[in-house]
C-alpha cells in the first residue's frame, strides 16, 4: 500500500500521494494542493522542492554518492572516455563499440563551425569574458541550424552539433585574448586533445598533445558532465520547457553557469588562493572573514547545497591534482595553500556545524593551471563538462513531454490603488 501525506487546514483534512524513486527517494505529490486547498506552497531557492522525476543522475549528500545513469563516478572516471560518458548520459546506456565509433566520429566530422560566426566572434572586444563569448555564439547558432524541429533524429544532429563545436567555439576567446590565430580542429585528433590542440598550437611549429594532460582533461570533464537539477541545468530545463530551442536553452544554461556562486567558483577559488598567498599566506585572516557575515566573503569552493559531506567529485580531482603536478614536474604553491585552507576549515566549528566541505571546484582550478589553462578560461572547462549534462536533461525534458515552467508566487506588494494624475503626486 503507497503511502499518503496527510495535510490538515482550517479544520479540514487532506491527503497527497507519495512517491518513492528507484534509491528510497521520497516526495509528496502537491500537484492537486491548490486545486484542493487553494494553498500553494513556498520554498525560496527550491531547498526542498523537486522540480522532476528523473533517470539520469543520482546524488546522495550525506554519503557524498554521485552515479550517471547508475554508474559510479568513481568508476567513470576511471575507466571511461568522456564522449562514453556524454553517450550514456544522453541515450541511457554505455554505448557498444559500434555505436561509440558511430557517435565519435559524427561529433570528429561536425567540429567545424560556419565561418560567418567568425564575424559574430571578432566584434567582440579582446577582453571579452570567454562566458560571456559561449554564451553569446550558442545562442547565434540558432540562427545558423534554423531546423530546430522536435523530431528526434533532428533533436540528435544538433546534440551532435553542440558537443562538436563548443571546444572549437570555446578556444576562439582564449586565442584572441593572446593575440594568437585561431586554430582549426584536427580530424586526426580525439575530443581532448583537439580542444588542447585548437589551444596551445602555434602557426611557428608542430605542437604535441601531452598524453598526461589529455587524460587529466578527460577525467576532469567527466567530472563535471552532469549534477541533477543543480541551477544551471534547472535553467536549460525551464527556457527548454516553453519549446525554445535546444541552442537557447543551452546558452541560458551557460550564462546560469557563470555565476560565483555556480560555476564561476572555479575562478573565484583561485582568484582567492592568489590572493592568499600575496597576503602573507594568512590562512585564518580568510577563514575569520568567511565566517563574518558582514564581511560578505565567502570560502570559495566550500560548500553545497546537496552534499553534506565530501563532494565526491572534490576527492577524486584532489588526488588527480597531486597526480598531474608530479607527472608535470609542477610546483604550484598555491595548491599548497588550498591544502592548508582545507584542513583549517575542516576543523573550524563554524564550518563543521554547517556541513561545509569543498566541493568540485575548490581544486579543479589547480588542475587547469597546471594543463595551461588560463583562469578566465575555467568556467569555460566546466561547460564543456556540463553540456552533455544540460543536453540529456533538456532531451528528457522533451521526450517526457513535461509541462512549461511556471511557478507561482504570494503576492506581498500594494494592494489596490487607484491612479494619481502626475501634477497631483
Ligand atoms: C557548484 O548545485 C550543484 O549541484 C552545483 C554544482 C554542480 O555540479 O552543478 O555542484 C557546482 O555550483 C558548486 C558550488 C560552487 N560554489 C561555491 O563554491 C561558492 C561558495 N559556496 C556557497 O556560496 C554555498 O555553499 C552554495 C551556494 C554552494 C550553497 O549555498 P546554500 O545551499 O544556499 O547554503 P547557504 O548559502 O544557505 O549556506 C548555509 C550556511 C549559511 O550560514 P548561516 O546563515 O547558516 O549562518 O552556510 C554558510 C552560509 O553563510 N556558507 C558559507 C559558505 N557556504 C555556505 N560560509 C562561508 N563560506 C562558504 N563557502
């Protein structure tokens, strides 16, 4: 027998149905409240509110559990090619071998993009934030692949298109930025070592992928590639959810993404570590200003509104940070910082009484300095991760044909008042 939530209001009572999901997840359907109560309920930043039932990513914040599609994190990203990831995510199972040769070399031939969005690139100025750059020419690509019908082979070809081009896309900013030529993707070349290829190489010589990097880059993009209803993906789901097209609904995601608070942490992070180690290396000063709410500074990369433990994801990037920097010879003071940063938040009251450990993006960022990639450059490496992430929750979205986002609200302003003629205000 299902089990009810039993509501009483104004002396009367009333019954919703609860759901249960395939891990124990519990919710109570309030998809009849209103109409039964004439209540609605609120819940600022959705803390308790579940937005969709979906068979893509579960999380367990308390015991810092993270499976695609039922698969492990740790295992993922360990043993599979982050193209292998992007397939499970956005078609439900690990791809055999054929349809793994099938989708990487439809995404290695579809990397180019239209010329014409060079001019939309070059009209922006050289110090442009490369999020705002991807965001903008996601969004442009709309207006290049027009055929934005639902039919799903359609829907695939432009999945097959953003996957394709946003690393071509993406390295456009970072070349500008250094005065360099852009660089065209190479058929030759696997996903990663394209993106670090359209990167680094230089019109003066050959340049050689390291194999190191190229796996840090895998792990690191599999890393990010999905995470529920986080409020990027909440954004791709809602613009999604009125028809807009996939291009639109991803751009939004992307700007959604660039915020401090999101995606941006990965910047903020090292921003703050630099700035720690020009203060003297003075650990506690910014842990006491963390801790000061007039201070308004925040730890960056601490913190998470599901994981109220270890991000798992922060454990598996930590020890790959010490990894790569080895393999690399690199001594980056400033992951010794981080390490000190970390212990001393794990042991401070204020931080252990509200469950706030690092999450994904508080060593991610030592990694990406350590393959050459600039700061302004990381939010930009997380929506590469994310895309595949953004693009099976947009296509689940659809394909369960969920209804527009709309949600409601209590009204709390003026009540109403009548016009007053300008010369009698
Ligand atoms: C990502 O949702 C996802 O899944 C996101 C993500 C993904 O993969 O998509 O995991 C990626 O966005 C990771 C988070 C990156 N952001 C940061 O590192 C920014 C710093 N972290 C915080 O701003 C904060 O922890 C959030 C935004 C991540 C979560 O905020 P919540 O859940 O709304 O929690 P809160 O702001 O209500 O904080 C609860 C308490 C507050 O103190 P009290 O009012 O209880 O006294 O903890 C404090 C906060 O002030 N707090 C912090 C803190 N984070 C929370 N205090 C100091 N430093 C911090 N980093």
């Amino acid at each position: 027998m299902s089990q009810v939530a039993e509501l009483t209001l104004d002396g009367k009572s009333y019954q919703f149905p609860v759901i249960e999901g395939s891990e124990k997840e519990k919710a109570i359907d309030i998809a009849k409240l209103r109409d039964q109560t004439s209540y609605i309920t609120i819940d600022a930043g959705y803390k308790n509110t579940g937005a969709t039932q979906s068979a893509i990513t579960f999380l367990d914040g308390e015991n810092g559990v993270l499976n695609y599609r039922g698969y492990s994190i740790e295992d993922l990203a360990e043993k599979a090619s982050f193209l292998e990831v992007a397939y499970l995510l956005i078609f439900g199972e690990l791809p055999t071998e054929k349809e793994y040769a099938d989708f990487e070399y439809e995404i290695r031939t579809h990397t180019l993009v239209n010329e014409d969005m060079r001019k939309i690139f070059e009209g922006f100025p050289v110090n442009a934030h490369p999020m705002g750059v991807l965001s903008s020419l996601v969004s442009a690509m709309s207006a290049f692949y027009p055929d934005t019908q639902d039919s799903p082979d359609l829907t695939s070809l432009h999945i097959i298109r953003l996957l394709a081009k946003l690393p071509t896309i993406a390295t456009w900013s970072y070349k500008k930025s250094q005065g360099h030529p852009v660089n065209y993707p190479q058929n030759d070349l696997d996903y990663c070592s394209n993106f670090l290829n359209m990167m680094f190489a230089l019109p003066v010589g050959a340049y050689d992928v390291d194999p190191v990097v190229a796996k840090a880059l895998n792990k690191l993009l599999i890393l990010h590639a999905d995470h529920e209803q986080n409020c990027s993906t909440s954004t791709v789901r809602l613009v999604g959810s009125s028809h807009a097209n996939i291009y639109s609904s991803i751009s939004a995601g992307i700007s959604a993404l660039w915020g401090p608070l999101h995606g941006g942490a990965n910047q903020e992070v090292i921003e703050m570590l630099e700035a720690i180690k020009n203060d003297g290396g003075d650990i506690q000063k910014y842990i006491d200003m963390a801790k000061d709410k007039s201070s308004g500074f925040r730890l960056f990369g601490f913190g998470h509104r599901v994981y109220k433990n270890f991000d798992p994801r922060a454990r598996i990037i930590k020890k790959a940070a010490d990894d790569v920097l080895n393999k690399l010879g690199i001594k980056d003071p400033v992951l010794e910082i981080a390490q000190k940063l970390e212990k001393a938040a794990l042991e401070d009251e204020y931080f252990v009484k509200r469950k706030l450990y690092p999450n994904v993006d508080f060593y991610s960022g030592i990694i990406y300095r350590a393959l050459g990639i600039p700061t302004n450059m990381f939010t930009v490496m997380f929506a590469i991760g994310r895309l595949p992430g953004w693009i099976a929750q947009w296509k689940e979205m659809r394909t369960n044909k969920e209804p527009i986002g709309r949600p409601r609200q209590v009204y709390v302003g003026p009540a109403k008042r009548d016009y007053v003629a300008m010369s009698d205000r």
